[in-house]
C-alpha cells in the first residue's frame, strides 16, 4: 500500500503543527470491550507511518492504565509525536466505576505529575482540561495550568467540553491551542458558541467520537445486542432501543453518498468532519479512534476524499433527527452549559 503523508494544521497561534487526522487512543485499554495489545501498537506504528502525529488520552481512560500502554511508543518517538492527555475525572479509591469532577489546584498538581509519570516523559505537548467543574472559576483552573506551563511541564493547553464563554474567560488567562469536544454529522451542538468563540480566537478544533463512538460506520446497530457487556456504550441513549433503530435509519444518506466515492460510511462521516475547517474557517483535527491498522488506514484515507455542496446538503439534516442525548447527563457537556 502506498502511504500519503496527510496535511498539517496548528494547534492554536503558536501552537504544535499536526497531522490532520489524530488517533483516539482510549479504546486500547478502556470502554470498548476486549482489546488486543499487539493490534494496538500496531495501529500505533501504523498510523504515524501514514503521517499521524497526534496521540490522545487521559488520565481516567483505565484509571491510568491508557497512558501506561502508550509510554513505550512516545518514547520511541518522542520527537515525532505530539501527547495529548488530561485530568479532571477522579476516581474514588472506594468506586472505581465513578467521576468525580475536580478542576482545584491540588488536584491538577498531583495529575500532572502522575501522568508524567506514567508517560515516562518529561514534558505533556498538549494538558486539557477533560471536564468543568462549574464550582471553579476557569480563570482559576487555567491559571493554575499556565503555571505548569512555566514550569516546565506541560507545552499547551487545551480544554474539553467548554462553552464558548468559557472558552473565551480562559484565553483571557493564558492562550489556549484546541478544544475537544464531540463533533460530528450526530452531534453538531457545539456549532451554535464553541465553534464560532474558536475561530474568534484562534483555537483549533479537536473532534471526538467524529465516528459516533462506531455508529456511523454501520458497524453495530443496537448496542445492547450488538456489544459486549463491558461497551460503555450500552449506557448511551441514542444506542440502544427505539432510539437506536430510528438512528440507524438516518444512515441512509451517508450510504448514498459512500456509493458515489466508492467509500465506507465511515470515510463519508469522516470526510464531512475534516471539512468543518473549511466551512467553518478554523483548524479541525478530528481523532477518529481505533485498534486495528487496516482501520487507520482507512480512517486516514478519508482525508483524501472531496464532499460536493450537494452531498453537504443532502448530509446536513442528519443530526438534527438524531433521537437520544450523547449522554445519560448532559450537565458535563458544554450543551448542558450554553
């Protein structure tokens, strides 16, 4: 197979400058039911030979063990990758099933430095903000994160599932390169503040879930037949019964379109997410994740692939039929904010 190096966009003014697709690493070690650890780093080598160089995780994917997993392949390739990872999610030694969202400056201070540890590295390129705790003033939490920037510690900021508003009391503290948030032809709430605060203050975008966690790819149509009893999916309303099978039914148009491209579902969803940069005039990274190398090469692909305005058209109503919230609750989403 002949490998093309994808496009670059920055993150932020000043920003690292990354591939235009990244790798979603979570479910290498959390969320989606049994994993193959030799297929993971797989995917990994793959997917930097096709030009991907932004790698995401957390500090909650696993309760660590995500980060862990991926410390051999950055230290590899540390000169050749940009490590994205987070804090916010704690969980209580005494539940490991929950989160409790913290954004206080202890806190922040002890993840840092249990994330370095556990990337085995010396500094994090990009430290987000995985949640809000309304409870904080955000002008806090970034200045706190600014400071580890100062240190040393960390390169670039980025915030996860913020209002615009927020967005903008925190680049007012300390400049911010991305927000993550989920976006894609399912999900579009974040268009109405996030993505015009963004392209105001020159923040890129990073999609997660840019697949709908799987669904837009066809590849399972009710999560509670489909996937395996640990699939955290299972637990997310637009997955699983009457709303699950209305879902399934607005696929029909991305088919339609796929057959024109000789494509999968998943290159069209694709497709559309990397061209919100075009239509909404910001840098967009989405980070589309897998386990498997004939996936990132297909996912990567998709980058390759040019929507018409008529197939944009006729793809535009989708997410405005979905049935079912993203979440159980909403109230930690930037929707459940606005």
């Amino acid at each position: 197979m002949t490998d093309h190096t994808l496009p670059t966009a920055r993150l932020g003014d000043g920003g690292p400058e990354v591939g235009v697709q990244g790798l979603g690493c979570m479910g290498m070690s959390f969320a989606y039911g049994p994993t193959d650890a030799d297929a993971s780093r797989a995917t990994l080598e793959r997917a930097l030979e096709l030009g991907v160089t932004l790698y995401d995780t957390a500090d909650a994917y696993g309760a660590g063990e995500n980060e862990r997993f991926l410390s051999p392949f950055f230290k590899a390739h540390r000169d050749e990758v940009v490590i994205a990872t987070k804090f916010a999610l704690s969980i209580p030694p005494d539940d490991p099933t929950k989160r409790i969202i913290r954004n206080d400056e202890p806190y922040i201070r002890q993840a840092v430095e249990a994330s370095l540890r556990r990337l085995d590295v010396d500094d994090i390129d990009l430290y987000y903000m995985h949640r809000r705790d309304p409870d904080v003033p955000i002008e806090e939490t970034v200045a706190v994160m600014a400071d580890l920037v100062r240190e040393g510690k960390v390169k670039h900021l980025g915030l996860s599932e913020v209002t615009g508003d927020e967005l903008r009391a925190a680049q007012g503290v300390h400049p911010i390169a991305a927000v993550q948030s989920e976006w894609s032809l399912f999900s579009r709430d974040i268009e109405a503040g996030v993505v015009p605060a963004a392209r105001e203050l020159g923040v890129a975008l990073v999609p997660y879930s840019p697949l709908g966690r799987g669904f837009l790819t066809g590849s399972f149509a009710d999560a509670e037949k489909d996937l395996t009893a640990g699939d955290f999916r299972r637990q997310q309303p637009r997955f699983t019964g009457d709303n699950a099978a209305a879902n399934a039914a607005l696929l029909a148009p991305v088919r339609t379109v796929a057959e024109a491209h000789g494509a999968t579902l998943g290159q069209i969803a694709l497709a559309w997410a990397q061209q919100r940069a075009r239509v909404h005039g910001l840098p967009v990274i989405p980070i589309p994740g897998t386990r498997k190398p004939a996936r990132v090469e297909e996912n990567t692909a998709a980058t390759r692939i040019a929507l018409t305005e008529e197939e944009l058209s006729l793809l535009e109503p989708i997410a405005g039929k979905v049935a079912g919230d993203r979440y159980a609750d909403m109230t930690f989403t930037s929707a459940g904010r606005e």
